[in-house]
C-alpha cells in the first residue's frame, strides 16, 4: 500500500503543477484576447489579431516567454487544426449558394493557391540562401582580417 | 431545451469531433501525407457523412459546436509566442522575407481573380473571391468593403486554406524548398490561419513565420482596399 502510495503521489502532485501551470497560462492568454476585443473597438482589426500582437509584446517586455504560456500556447498549437473543423462542415451549408460555378472556384483555388505557394516559396528559399551566403562571406572575411591583424 | 442535456450534447460533439480527428491525423500519418487524406479534409467528409446518416441538421451541429469555434481566437493569440521566439530569425532575414511576401500577396487575389474571369464566373462571386488568401474575421470585412458577399468569402478562404495545407508537404519537397523560413512563408500568405496550423507541425520556426506572412497579408490587403474604397 505504501510502495503503491509513493509512487502515485508525486505523480499526482507533477500533474497538479502541470495543470495549474496550463490554467495560469490559459488564464494570460484570455487576457490579451480582452485586451484585444477592447481595443478592437479602436484600432480596425480583428480581436484575436490584436491579441496576437499584444502577447508577443508582452513576452518582449518581459524578455522570456513565461512557462506557464509556453505550455498553454504549445498545447491550444498542436491542436489548432480542430478548431476550424466546424467552419469545414458549414461549408455545406452555403456550398449551394455557388450553384453551377462550384467546379469553377474550386479549380480556381486550386491552381491559384498552387501558383502563390510554389512562387513565395521558391522566391524566399533563393533569397534565404543568398543571405546566408553573404553572412558567411562576411564571416569569413572578418576572420581574415582578423588573422592580418 | 433544458440546460442539462445542451451540455450532454455540447460534450458529445466535443467527443466525437475529436475522436473522428484524432483517427483521420493518424489516417493521414499512415498515407504519408496524401493531400486528399488530409485531417480537415477526411474528417469534414466523414462527420458531414455521419451527420446526414444520423438525420441531424448541419445548423444543429454547427450551434452545439460552438465551443470548439470559440477557441479559435485564444488558439490565434497563442501563436504570438513562436513568433515572438523568432523575433530574431526574423529582423535578420527582414529583406529576403518582404519581397516573396509583396510578390504572394499580389499573386494570390489576381491569379484567383484572373482564372475565374477565364471560366466566365459570375462578378459577384469575383468580389468575394479577392480575400481568399487572408484569415476569415479580416476577409469578412474586406469583401463587405469591395460588396461581394461574406457567406461566400468564407467558404473561399476555407477551402483556400484547406488546399494549401493539404498540398504543402508533396509541394516542398518535390520543389527541393529547404529552409523551414520559406515554407512558413508561404504557407502563411496563401492559407492563412489553416495553413499556419500545418506549419505548426512542421516546426515552430515555420509557424513562426507562417503567423507573421498571415498578418502582414491581411494587413497589406486591407490597406490597399481601404484606399481603393477611399478613392
């Protein structure tokens, strides 16, 4: 019974610290979604948007990211996917109001979206490369001169 | 409808919701990422499916789901932290990031717009076709400011969305793109909030800047459109 007891106690007293570490984070993320529908009266953008914001100023105020919104962040991320599975549902709902253009928009989303997403990758992958490249000429050159000296 | 059973029926969508998501990730895992087995994809048809077996109405599901939809906003502001965690990453390749972001978020509306003008679609639809790149509670005001029609953007910007994250593993790696950077890119420009989701698992780099090419695209857009409407 005692064996049995210590080993499932720190486990439990692990799981508390985890869980009132996830609600403390829950409860700074809720924050700056306030802030955001606050001053969303104000500023023209959506609510969420400007809580995006708000958080990550919050975190360059601070200068780390607080453990306990690293872990709430990190857990409502790795499931972020689920939320928009009722918007994909209500497609059907209005998916009558396209009519005879269905094929249409579909095709045109289809190819449009696989132009934009080849196009910005290949674009941005080059000019990665290219900035990487100079950063360690640079390097190397300032070891060169370093060595002159 | 009593309280207690709008609870029961809260919690039964919440459970089957995940549990046809959870099987159809693991689907997707076991088809090494074909884009037609794609999470938001299989589980959409297969919870439409069972809806319409049931004999349930999709506006019965889509009130008690509500919840799930709710977390959406918290989901959106929780991204602030890999971005924040990159912030550094990001001012060091501020040149290399604006130039694909500007070319993307030209790219996207006019090719959309373009292959619609070919097929002969309806103008209305055209409008609403402008904010399929940008996350949907910025969309919505965009395509009221233009006067096409919400209802209609939104399924454009899911379906855009959906797309892109089904796409993006076969696309990368067949066009060789190796820095997580660009992948992040351009998923954020041409699928915004969904395709920031798939990044998520690509790597929090890649999230990082997926999230800043979703806000700077729906802040460019809405630019442009607000003095477009102006004049």
């Amino acid at each position: 019974m005692r064996k049995l007891s210590a080993k499932i106690i720190p486990k439990l007293v692990s799981k508390l610290k985890k869980l009132k570490l996830i609600s403390l984070g829950f409860c700074q993320i809720f924050l700056y979604l306030l802030i955001g529908e606050l001053l969303s009266t104000l500023i023209p953008l959506p609510p969420a948007i400007i809580g995006l914001i708000a958080c990550c100023g919050a975190c360059l105020l601070l200068q780390k990211v607080p453990e306990s919104l690293d872990i709430a962040s990190s857990f409502l991320l790795k499931n972020m996917a689920i939320f928009f599975i009722p918007y994909v549902v209500t497609i059907t709902l209005f998916w009558p109001a396209l009519a005879d253009y269905w094929l249409a928009c579909l095709l045109a989303l289809f190819i449009s979206t696989l132009i934009t997403l080849s196009l910005t990758s290949i674009v941005s992958d080059k000019l990665i490369e290219r900035a990487v490249q100079e950063s360690t000429k640079r390097s190397i050159n300032h070891a060169a001169m370093d060595d002159k000296k | 409808m009593p309280s207690s059973t709008m609870l029961l029926m809260l919690a039964v969508n919440l459970l089957i919701t995940c549990t046809v998501f959870n099987l159809s990730s693991k689907l997707y895992h076991y088809s090494k990422h074909f884009p037609l087995t794609h999470p938001l994809i299989l589980s959409g048809l297969v919870l439409v499916a069972l809806l319409s077996a049931f004999d349930i109405a999709i506006e019965d599901y889509q009130q008690n789901s509500q919840v799930i939809m709710m977390m959406l906003a918290p989901a959106t502001v929780a991204l602030g932290v890999p971005l924040y965690k990159n912030l550094a990453v990001l001012t060091k390749y501020k040149s290399a990031i604006f130039i694909p972001l500007l070319l993307g978020a030209i790219i996207s509306p006019c090719s959309a717009l373009l292959l619609l003008w070919l097929f002969k679609v309806d103008s209305s639809l055209l409008l609403s076709m402008i904010s399929k790149s940008i996350t949907s509670p910025i969309a919505i005001d965009i395509t009221k400011l233009v006067g096409g029609i919400p209802a209609i953007a939104v399924i454009f910007v899911i379906i855009s969305g959906i797309i892109g994250a089904a796409l993006a593993t076969p696309l990368f790696s067949l066009l060789a793109i190796k820095h997580d950077i660009s992948k992040g890119l351009s998923l954020g420009i041409a699928s915004h909030a969904i395709g920031t989701s798939s990044a998520v698992q690509i790597s929090e780099q890649c999230a990082a800047f997926a999230v800043l090419a979703m806000c700077l695209n729906g802040l460019l857009t809405t630019l442009v459109i607000v003095l477009y409407s102006l004049f």
